[in-house]
C-alpha cells in the first residue's frame, strides 16, 4: 500500500506535486473546515489522517504553529514534516524529535526574495523614499529637510549578521553601488566572496557600520539578540534593517534609539507579534515598515512549495530529505 501524505495549502505547485507524488504516494488533501479539534480526530486511529507519513506544512490557521499539543496528536505513522519557508522558529523542534519526526525547510528558495527586500529597506531607509512618497500622497511634494537626513549607498559600509544564503545575496546586490560589506556570524563563511570582510567580534564591526542587515534565525539564544548594547554600539544615525524575524531585535530598545536619534532610521520587513503593529512604530515618519513581504512573489513561492514537496518525496523513496534542519543532523 503506498504511504498516506497529507498536503496542506498548495498555491502555485500544483503540477509539480502530482508528478512528484505520481506512483509513489496517496496524497490527501487537507479539509481546511476543520478546526482544531476536528483535526486531531481525524488524527486519532480510524481517522481519515491516522496512517499519514508525512505533512507537507502551510499556513493553515490550525497549522501555523508546530506547538506540542499539535504533535503529540500526531500518529506514530507520522515520520516527515517539510514546511515550505526556511524559519521554522513557530515549530516545537524538540517536541518533533521526541516522537522521531524528521522536520525539513526550504533554505536557498527564500534568498533572491529575501534579498531584494532587504536591499529596498536598505534604499528607502538611507534616501529617505518611504517618507517622500508618504508626502507625494498627501499633495505635499517634497519632506521639509529630506535631503539633511538622507545619505547615498555608494562607499558606506553595510554590515550583514548572518552571512548565510541570504545574507550573501544582499552581499552581491549592494556591492554594486559599491558599499563595503562586512560581516559576522559565528565562524567565517566558507567560500564567501573576497569583499566580504569577516569580523569575529560582533561589537567591532558595529563601530563600522552605517547599515546593519540582520538575516539570523530566531532561537532561543537570539531572541533580543540586536539590543540596547549593540544598538548602543553603532554609530548615532546608523540604520537598522531586518528582513529575518521580528524577536531578534529588542523592539523597546529600538523604539528609544529611534526616539532619541541614535538610529536615523530602520527598515522592518518582520516584527516581533505579527501581524500586530506597534502602534508605537507608527510615530516614525523616517522608517520604512512593510508587512512581511519578504517571500510574497508567485515565484519564489512556488519555488518554497516545491522545495518542501520535493523533501517528501525524498524521504518516501531514499529515506531522507536533503534539507534537514541543522539540529536533527547526526
């Protein structure tokens, strides 16, 4: 009998999950009705998705958060779960490694999307653009003093924590103008491009920065991470942007060094309590905030789908999937 996949939402993969699945697999689909309790019924034995193998992730409401109520519902036939996004930060790792489930994301699919993102943060807050538009919407022409607090890309130095895939694409994209990139992660990247200055002390290479990049992921150890000190560190008028998640940056003490005019600006692709909006933010005519828009094209979302279908179907027919995340690796 071939293994039971239950795939959540799919938008745009729909031919590539049935060949990818063709001969190999039942695929069911998931009733988006259910609610929450509903679902796990279906999971327990003599539910329709009691014998299910593994779980193509989406954003369904009863599916956005991986807690451990959630799993330990699951059934001991479960083995896979691919989410279609490189964070899994809303997965209870720990809980999914208890019952032997393999969990796989989507790095590399994310970057260009990521990327580009962030270089539009990166422009919009040194030319002061968002603010600009804001003034050409209320039939005010030009901001009162733009040109005083704006700043050109060229020969400024852009410091990117985290110089993973998508940190090394805002790399490429921004030595264009040219800016100077530096960089820090806990070890220094292999194969990272020649103009890629590594620093290993965080708090050195945010003496230097005029814009810092954040692209970590979010964890225990990096919740708040971007904080009072590291802000502190950087120069007054630097620039903060964050195209990661919102929980690594210390919201309140971002909000003081706007309010004091430490940072001159920031750009916020994520924030800590999606999608809720500290209305406090809003007070800020010189930031640029965009609703987590980082992924939201049909290609690189398309690109994330298969990505994650693909895991599956690597799990069914070679027994693992290429992109297990770092802490189920042996």
């Amino acid at each position: 009998m071939a293994p039971k996949v239950l795939l959540g939402e799919i938008k745009w993969a729909h031919e590539e999950a049935k060949e990818l699945f063709d001969g190999i697999a039942d695929v069911t689909i998931l009733d988006k009705s259910l609610d929450k309790s509903s679902f796990f019924k279906e999971l327990s034995p003599g539910g329709k998705y009691s014998e299910i193998v593994a779980i193509f992730r989406s954003y369904v409401a009863f599916l956005r958060h991986f807690d451990k109520e959630l799993i330990d519902h699951f059934p001991p036939s479960l083995k896979w779960v691919a989410t279609s996004s490189a964070g899994y930060d809303s997965v209870d790792v720990e809980a999914l490694k208890a019952k032997g489930i393999y969990l796989s994301n989507t790095p590399t699919a994310v970057d260009d999307a990521t990327a580009t993102t962030a270089l539009y943060l990166i422009i919009s807050a040194m030319r002061q653009f968002s603010s600009a538009e804001r003034s050409l919407r209320d039939l005010k022409w030009k901001p009162a003093g733009n040109a005083a607090v704006s700043h050109d890309l060229t020969g400024k130095t852009l410091a990117i924590l985290g110089l993973g895939g998508i940190g090394l694409r805002i790399a490429e994209l921004v030595h264009a103008f040219p800016m100077r990139v530096i960089y820090h992660n806990r070890h220094k990247a292999e194969g990272a491009p020649e103009y890629c200055e590594y620093f290993e002390d965080v708090e050195e290479m945010l003496k230097q920065a005029d814009v810092l990049s954040i692209s970590i992921p979010l964890n225990a150890s990096t919740t708040g991470i971007v904080g009072e000190k590291w802000i502190r560190t950087m120069k007054r008028g630097s620039i903060i942007v964050n195209t990661a998640r919102g929980g690594v940056i210390d919201e309140d003490a971002l909000i003081r060094a706007l309010e004091d005019g430490h940072l001159g600006s920031v750009g916020l692709d994520v924030l800590p309590n999606e999608p809720h909006v500290n209305p406090r933010l809003l007070e800020f005519p010189n930031i640029t905030l965009l609703p987590h828009m980082g992924t939201e094209t049909r290609d690189t979302q398309r690109k994330m789908e298969v990505r994650a279908l693909t895991n599956i179907r690597d799990y069914l027919v070679h027994g693992m999937g290429k992109d297990l995340i770092p802490e189920m690796r042996t």
